[in-house]
C-alpha cells in the first residue's frame, strides 16, 4: 500500500502530507522528551563524577536479572513494533495486527516485572527516604534517579500500550490498512521508549559491574 492508498484524515489536504506533518510532530515531541531524560542524565553523570565508588557500590545493589529480563523484554517488543509497522505497509494487516498484540503483551510483561522489582526494592530499604539501607554521598542521589527515571520511564511506556490498544482497536473494527501513518508514528515513539530503557540499563545496573 502506498501513501497515496492512505485514507486522508482531516483536516490534512493529502495523505504524504499527513504523512509529513505526523511525523514531524513525533519528531518534535521527541527532541522534548530526549531534553527532559538528558536533565536526568546529566544529573546521574555529576553523581557519578564526584562519588564514582559510592555510585559503583549503589549500583551492586539494583537487581540486575530484572533489568535484564526487562531489557530482553522490552528489546524484542522492539523488534515486534517494527515488524507491524513494516507488515501494515505490504498491507499485510493481520500480521500487523499479531505483533501489535505481542507488543502489547511484552510491554504489559515489561511492567509487571517493573513492579516486581519495584517491590523487591522497599523490602530492601532502597528507597531514598527515611530508613533508607545505604550510607555514602553517592548513594541517595544514586537511587533518586533510579525511582525517577524508571517511574518516568514507566509512565512512558504505559502512554505506549494506550497507543498501542487504539491502534488494536482499529484494528478489531478492520480500518488498521487506513491508518499507516498512526502506525508510523506510534513505532517511532515506541522505539524512542526503548532506546531510553537501554540507556537506563546501562547507568544503573551496568554502573557496579566490570
């Protein structure tokens, strides 16, 4: 299917420039959002400047195998957001429409596990407040960002199974092969929620490992 097969929804003239104008708006949001997680990072990196050690022992004690599953997780829903995508564009709506559900299904995955650990963390005392389990100076602001970058994450994430469930939707009511280009950009912002979740893997729980 081409972009002239589009349906054009109002109030665009043309179905390449809806096509255009999306895009360029997810575009948009992004560079915001890669400015606001940067503030996050840039936080994270003075931290780890002044207190290298405290920041390396803070990390040793994240649950590294739940980030890893979430990685795996979240990696392969990826994988299968990028396939719909491409699948809706060789107007092969059915299979759009399957890895839709397992995008889905690993984002949802990826949240449960989220909230597993999450939980695992307030039994460890690892929330920043109070009571909390760690001494040194790097250690707090360490796990600040931790609950605040994959909280934000989180949210993210689940902005994206809502995009995701109207994309279903259309799907269930078969008008998923007029709407490419909502395709287009709901991967675009799905794979933005993935690359953020890399580079958080990688701050904090690759930050107290050789």
């Amino acid at each position: 299917m081409t972009e002239a097969d589009a349906a054009v929804h109002e109030p665009w003239p043309s179905a390449p420039r809806e096509d255009v104008g999306l895009q360029f708006a997810m575009w948009v949001f992004l560079a915001t959002e890669v400015l606001f997680f940067g503030a996050l990072f840039f936080f994270y990196a003075v931290n780890r400047w002044a207190h290298p050690q405290e920041v390396s022992g803070a990390s040793h004690h994240a649950a590294f195998w739940y980030g890893v599953s979430n990685t795996v997780i979240l990696t392969l829903s990826g994988f299968c957001m990028a396939v719909a995508d491409r699948a809706l564009k060789a107007s092969l709506a059915r299979l759009a429409t399957a890895f839709l559900w397992a995008t889905f299904a690993l984002g949802a995955a990826f949240l449960l596990v989220k909230g597993l650990e999450y939980h695992k963390d307030l039994d460890d005392s690892l929330w920043p407040g109070p009571g909390f389990a760690l001494t040194g100076a790097g250690a707090r602001p360490f796990w600040s960002f931790y609950w605040i970058s994959t909280l934000l994450h989180a949210i993210h994430l689940t902005i994206g199974l809502g995009v995701i469930g109207r994309l279903l939707l259309i799907a269930a009511r078969g008008r998923l092969e007029s709407h490419p280009i909502s395709m287009t950009v709901s991967t675009l912002y799905w794979e933005f929620v993935d690359m953020v979740w890399l580079f958080l893997f990688a701050l904090i729980y690759l930050a107290g490992h050789p």
